[in-house]
C-alpha cells in the first residue's frame, strides 16, 4: 500500500523546482514560462486522456490501467483509496497509431511555439545587460532546445523510427502501442507526450 502525505508536485523536485524558477520569472515581467507550464503540464495531459477515453468508448484505442492502493491523510484521518494510472494506450493499428500520436505532438510544437512567441514579445524592452535580458536569454535557450526535441519526436514518429509492441487481448484482437527507445531505457509514447521536456 502506498502513503501520500503531500501534494503531488513534491515527489518530482525537478517539476517543482522548474515551476518555482518560472514562478519566479512572472515577477520580471515573463509570463511565457508559467503559460508553458501550465498548457503544456495540466491542460494537455487532460485533453489527451479525454480523447483517449472518445476513442475507447468508439472501440479505435484499448486504455490499459494500473490500478494502486493509496492511503491518503485528509485532515490528519487516513482514508483509503484505489487510483487507476494510465498507462500507455493501445490502438487498433499500425497507422492509427502514428496519426494519433503525430496529432498529438504537433498540438505540442504549437503550444510551445506559443510560449516562445509570447517570451519574444514580452522581452521586446528588456536590455540584454540586465537581470530580465539574462533571465529572457536563458528561457529562450530552454524553450528551443524543448522544440528542438519535440520536432526530434515528431521526425522519429513520421519515420517509423520507433518501437511497435503487438498486443493480443484475451478476446483475441490485435492492439499496437509505441515506444521510443533510448541510451538507457524505453520510453513509452504517452509518457513522452505528457513530459514538459
């Protein structure tokens, strides 16, 4: 059984201190990486698993959850409580699958194209030899190496440079879900797809 006694942003201390420093941004007048952190973090995720749950009501996408105990704390009483994680989707081909995904992280290169947009018109009066000038340099840096990674994926997804794992359900159809392969371990697409980098 697993125990949660703090929000959630607290077990990824990179997430939390990245959101910090963005926080931290707002204050010099860029509000581009909170915006990317907020789309990119919440609002996508939720779009995604709400048309994950479309196309597995329409039959096209098989949802394979992991289910957890949890005990949560709320207001010092421990209440019990079982949590579905979504894992990795599994659709009905080959095809449906890279369109999907393709859909998906171009909808990610447009929210941060978005968010580099609003930080060059937002940095437009900052003088380079400053405090905001250095800070924009860096978010400006950060944010293109994001999109140079994304447009990584997005070349990987539309060459088939990937990993396809055939699935077969116990009724005996054939599913298909995508993986990227890495120097250490596979990633899976959604996982990929959810990350802010």
């Amino acid at each position: 059984m697993n125990y949660q006694t703090s929000a959630l942003w607290f077990y990824h201390p990179f997430y939390f201190l990245a959101f910090l420093l963005c926080l931290a941004c707002t204050f010099l007048g860029f509000s581009s990486p909170i915006f990317y952190m907020l789309i990119a973090g919440l609002v996508l995720p939720v779009i995604v698993s709400m048309r994950l749950h479309t196309l597995s009501e329409s039959g096209n996408a098989w949802l394979m959850k992991e289910r957890s105990d949890w005990q949560v704390y709320v207001n010092g009483i421990p209440v019990q409580e079982q949590r579905s994680t979504l894992s990795n989707p599994c659709f009905t081909s080959p095809q449906r699958l890279q369109q999907f995904y393709l859909r998906a992280f171009i909808c990610k290169l447009v929210i941060q194209l978005a968010a580099l947009i609003m930080l060059l018109n937002q940095g437009k009066e900052a003088a380079w030899l400053s405090i905001e000038g250095l800070a924009e340099g860096i978010i400006f840096c950060a944010l293109v190496l994001i999109i140079v990674s994304t447009v990584r994926t997005l070349r990987m997804i539309s060459a088939q440079q990937w990993q396809i794992q055939a699935i077969t359900s116990t009724a005996g159809s054939h599913w298909y879900q995508a993986f990227f392969v890495g120097r250490k371990q596979a990633q899976s697409a959604l996982g990929r797809l959810c990350s802010l980098v």
